[in-house]
C-alpha cells in the first residue's frame, strides 16, 4: 500500500489585514504567525483552505516519511 500523500504549509505572509474568514482558515491549518509551519492531510478539505489562503502560504507536498516528492 503507498504511503498517504501529507502537505507541509508554512505561513510566509501576514495575517494583518486579511478578512476574517482567512484568518480563521490559518488557525483550522495551525497557523497563528509569520513563520509557522503545519503538517496536514492531502485531500480535498486541506486543499480547500488552503485555495483560500494561496496568495499567503509556501505549500509543499511530502510523503508520510517527509521526503519530498
């Protein structure tokens, strides 16, 4: 069986100014700072928020051993 796909999400951009829906959708991903970094599950969910927040995020997507793929 493969090992489930994993997306690491790291906030790069403020949140200072974004609408309220943003920057709820940055503290469902973990993300409160500048800076931070969450691992989340790669499906539909995540990739809808995170759609929300793109202007916003470094997005890469790693295995379930965290080498990139």
């Amino acid at each position: 069986m493969a090992n489930p796909a994993t997306l690491s999400v790291r906030l790069v951009r403020s949140l200072i100014g974004c609408k309220p829906n943003q920057v709820a959708t940055a503290h469902a991903l973990g993300l409160f700072r500048t800076g931070d970094a969450s691992t989340q599950p790669d499906n539909a969910a995540t990739r809808g928020k995170i759609r929300v927040l793109a202007h916003l995020l470094e997005v890469r997507e790693t295995t379930q051993g965290g080498a990139q793929a």
